[in-house]
C-alpha cells in the first residue's frame, strides 16, 4: 500500500519525477567522479611503493615523497644488510631530468634507476620488450601514455636525456605520475649518468627481508646503526606520499569539497521536489489522516518517495558513470571505481534520501485532518 501510494503521487506528474531523477543522477555521477579522482590519485602517487619489492624503505631525513627525492651515501646499504634478518639491500636513484624529443622540444621526466637483476623496482604492465633489457647501456622504459609527450612510442626510437642518448627498450601501459612528468625506468649505473650523480649516491634503499624476520626488530637495529636517515614501513612511506600530494597540496580537499557540494545539490533537489509534491498532495494526505491513517503511515509514504527517487536516481547515474570511467581509462588521471568506494557511493545516496525525506516529513506531519472539509 505504502509503495503504491508513493509511486502514484510521484507519477502524478511524469515531468518533475523524471527531473528530480535526473537531477539526482547528475549529482551522484559528480560525486564518483570527485572520489573516483582522489581513489585515482592515492593509487597514482603510491603506484612506485605498492610496486616495489622492499619490506622497508631507508629515506634521507625529511623523505616526503619518493618523486620529491634528496640523496644519501649508497655505501650505507652494507651497514643496513648485515643487520639480522635482511636478505638484500639495494639502492635506488630517482631524479628529475630534462628529456629531448627527437623531434626537437623538451620535457621533464623523472628517472627511476636499479638494478635489474634485483628487481627492486621495476616497470610493470610490460606492453613489449623484457625488464632484463634495461640492462644494456642507453637503455629506458617509457610508457606509451606519454608517447606524445615524449616524442617517442616503440622500442628502438632514440631521444636524449640531459644530452646522453637515451633508446626506448621497454614500453609499458598504465604507469602514470601524479606530478605528470613522465616516469622513465633505466639501470642503477645509466640513471646516475643522466643526472651526473657519484657512484657512491642513492635516493632510496630498499630493504628486502628474509622469511620470518621481523620487521620491527629489524628496522629498530638498521635505525641505529645508520645516522641522518629514516627507516619507514611501506605503509608509512605510502602515507606520506599521499599526504604530500593530497593534503598538503589541497588537491584532496578540493575533491572532497566538490563531492560535498555534489552531495548537498541533489538532496536539495530531492527536499524540494518531495515538498512540492507534499503541497500538491496536501488534501489527499488530508483525508488519509481523516480515514485513520497515522502520522507514521503519511511519513512512510514520503520515506517511499524518497527511496524511488533515489534509486532512479542511481539507475540514471550508473549509465553516466559507466561512459564517464570509460572515457577517462586512457587519460593521465584515470577514475578508480572500488568496492569500499561503491559503499561509500551507497552510504551517500542513503544519507541524501534520508535528508530529503525528514525534510518532507515534516511538512506531511503538519498535515490537519479537517483540510478535507476546506473549500
């Protein structure tokens, strides 16, 4: 009974339903667009951390993200290997350098150098060649996301990195940056000649442990033999990643706040098509109040109207959502649908249908059973 009263008064006018339906799907399609960018975002900046093979991460002091580099003695990584339980430790440069185009034109890229037969860190999603190439000299990994910046796009095509020739032997798909400066993977050894670094530099060390090692008694021993650095847990470093780019930067907060207002306008469209349908519904309300009905009844009807509107509301969403994650796919900031965001989306649509209904409520509440008999 409830629901079909609910759904009559709301198609009593097709027009303003399928408005508010509309209006609602709009709002929610903002809505995972702006926590799609920041779920987007957080896998960008920590794609390098959650891709490396380290149980723990030796950082210079200050080390607030692993694109924001300084550099440390490399020789430190044979005090931190002979701590117990570490099974390997190796150093990582990372770098920014300016890439020529063979075209002509420049652009900055960020070097990622190791060594390949660790594989520490490592190009994944490997669209052609080996990660072993990289070890031959001039060799890098580019990916084809950033073809058209780069100036390149297939293995062999030779382009210059601070003046050094530098041949694409390595191609991969879906690795972004989240400073959109390219990220290009070569050796240890040929990284440090294109950013003219001392063989006894390093950016990172990464430690690898032995099965069954613990962790924090393993980290507690290296931190006290090694001065002027910190050791982090993977967790850690990713934190400070993501608190660099997104919270110091105010890129998560502008996204955060974009949701919000996309949150707050569907349920004021919701509140007022729901009101008005209240007001043109007032002397039907009226008489069902008259016949017995209860407040809770009349109140349980709006909760119905609410509910439809919203699931409308998703149905049309998810059309919008589905063509817009589709269209940014290829993009340099492609939106991430997981399911923890698909409950928060739910737990959103709930908060503004319940919104919307206690505002309705309210009204139909007041509703006086005598109005029946008004003229």
């Amino acid at each position: 009974m409830i629901g079909i009263i609910a759904f009559k008064n709301l198609l009593h006018d097709p027009a303003r339903f399928f408005a508010t339906a509309a209006g609602i799907g709009l709002s929610f399609v903002l809505v995972t667009v702006q926590l799609g960018l920041l779920a987007g975002f957080d896998r960008t900046i920590s794609a390098m951390i959650d891709h490396a093979k380290a149980d723990l991460w030796i950082v210079p002091n200050g080390t607030a993200a692993f694109d924001d580099p300084s550099q440390l003695e490399s020789t430190q990584r044979f005090a931190a290997a002979i701590a117990p339980g570490v099974k390997r430790v190796t150093p990582m440069l990372v770098g920014f350098a300016e890439w020529r185009r063979p075209g002509g034109g420049s652009t900055t890229v960020i070097v990622v150098g190791s060594d390949p037969r660790t594989g520490s860190i490592e190009p994944w999603n490997v669209r052609s060649g080996r990660t072993y190439d990289l070890k031959a000299p001039d060799a890098v990994a580019i990916d084809t996301s950033y073809s058209q910046q780069l100036g390149v796009s297939k293995r062999g095509d030779l382009a210059r990195i601070e003046g050094i020739p530098a041949r694409v032997a390595v191609t991969t798909n879906g690795i972004r940056s989240f400073t959109t400066s390219p990220y290009v993977f070569t050796s240890l050894s040929q990284a440090r000649a294109f950013l003219n670094a001392d063989a006894s530099r390093a950016s990172y060390l990464a430690v690898e442990l032995t099965p069954g090692a613990d962790a924090a008694l393993v980290r507690e021993h290296i931190a006290s033999r090694l001065p002027n650095v910190e050791v982090l847990t993977p967790t850690e470093f990713r934190r400070r990643n993501v608190e660099r780019w997104l919270l110091e930067t105010g890129a998560g907060i502008a996204l955060l706040a974009g949701a919000g207002l996309a949150v707050a306008v569907g349920s004021v469209i919701m509140m007022q098509s729901l009101y008005t349908s209240v007001n043109d519904h007032r002397k039907e309300f009226a008489t069902l109040r008259a016949m017995g009905s209860s407040k809770r009844f009349l109140m349980s009807v709006i909760a119905c109207q609410a509910a439809i509107c919203t699931l409308a509301g998703c149905a049309l969403a998810s059309i919008g959502n589905f063509g817009v994650i589709a269209l940014s796919a290829s993009s340099s900031l492609p939106i991430q649908i997981s399911a923890s965001l698909m409950l928060v989306l739910g737990a959103v649509a709930a908060l503004m249908s319940f919104a919307a209904a206690f505002a309705a409520a309210a009204k139909v509440g007041r509703v006086d059973p005598a109005e029946v008999f008004a003229q």
